[in-house]
C-alpha cells in the first residue's frame, strides 16, 4: 500500500492535474459511446433499489431533512 501512495504521488507531481483530468475525460467519452441511455437508466435503477433496500424511511427523511435545509440557507444567502 505504501508502495502504491509513493508510486501514484509520483505519477501525480510529474503529470499533473490536467493529464488525469483528459485521461479521465477521455475514459467517460469512450464509456458514454460504448453504452447507450438505457444502460444507464438500467445501472442507475439497481443502484436506486439497492440503497433503498439497505436504507430504512428514517435515513431518507435526516437526508432530505437536510437538504431542505441547506436549500433554504443558500436561498437565503442570495437575497
């Protein structure tokens, strides 16, 4: 493990943020070719159903709880 976080710093300080950034790019592009709308609408619905099986109504009212609330400090801070 220490090896690897060595190897990849190293790998980072000599190319740089914006190598990783259009290699990543690039890898998004070639996925999104690859596979189309409803490949993902399909991962995204198993995703969907197994968050909700693992999560009971409490966990999704604390999070939207929250992000009405966070909703409501940004609305009010652009006033």
């Amino acid at each position: 493990q220490e090896i690897g976080q060595k190897g990849g710093k190293t790998v980072s300080d000599k190319y740089g943020q914006d190598h990783f950034q259009e290699i990543g790019q690039k890898g998004g592009n070639t996925v999104s070719d690859k596979y189309d709308k409803d490949h993902f609408q399909e991962i995204g619905q198993k995703g969907g159903n197994t968050t909700s099986d693992k999560y009971d109504r409490e966990f999704y009212e604390e999070i939207g709880q929250k992000g009405g609330n966070s909703r409501s400090r940004n609305n009010n801070n652009n006033k």
